[in-house]
C-alpha cells in the first residue's frame, strides 16, 4: 500500500492521493462528500473541485466506482451471496447495484462472476 500511494502521489495532488486512501479504508461505511471533506479538514467546494480536476469525476462518482470495484473483487474471491455483498459497500437497493457494475464491467454481477469462475480466476477464501 506504501508503494501505491508513493505512486499515485507522483501522479495526483497530496490531497487527492489522501482522499482516495480515504474512500479505500472507508470503503463500506456510508461515505458523504461533505463528511469526507471535513473528515480531511479541507473545504467540500476544494476537495470536490480538486477530485473533478484529477479524476474527472465528482465525489460520489468516484467513491460508487471504487465500490463497485471492490465488490467485483469479492465476487470473484468469495461465494458470499451478491446480495450481501451490495449490501456490504452500501448499495441500498441490488438493482442500483447491478446498474452501476454494469456500466462499469459491461455485464451483471452475476455474469462477472461466472466468467471469472470459467476462467480459473475465482479462488476462494471467507
């Protein structure tokens, strides 16, 4: 994680880099733009304008991507249920769930899971 972050700080702004190590390790309690802003002790319309300007997306947009990317790992590691494992990064409804993996894997949760079964790639451990 130490090398991950000394890269993404060669590429992003302090700021950000702190922001998005802040969604990881908060990536399924019920995560609020404003909350996040004052957790990091900066100003929203700074940290918002800052993530818009390096990431090309808003505060929301980007915490339900790394969410949905999580999960996506989850579903390839595990056989928890796909609803708890929405229910697990805070999508309140699956099918909200399974449109957003769907725009961002271009399938449904349930077809990313077999593909990577079929694949060898899904390995098992709770």
């Amino acid at each position: 994680m130490k090398e991950d972050r000394h890269l993404l700080s060669s590429i992003y702004p302090q700021i950000v880099v702190v922001f998005m190590t802040y969604v990881d390790e908060h990536i399924t309690c019920s995560l609020r733009a404003k909350q996040i802003a004052e957790d990091l002790e900066v100003p929203y319309k700074y940290l918002s304008a800052m993530v818009n300007q390096n990431l090309n997306r808003t505060i929301p947009s980007y915490i339900r991507q790394r969410r949905v990317e999580c999960a996506a790992k989850l579903l390839i590691h595990t056989d928890l249920p796909i609803e708890k494992i929405s229910a697990d990064f805070q999508f309140k409804r699956q099918q909200y769930f399974a449109t957003a993996f769907r725009q961002r894997f271009q399938c449904s949760p349930t077809q990313y899971r077999q593909k990577q079964w079929g694949t060898g790639q899904g390995i098992f451990y709770q």
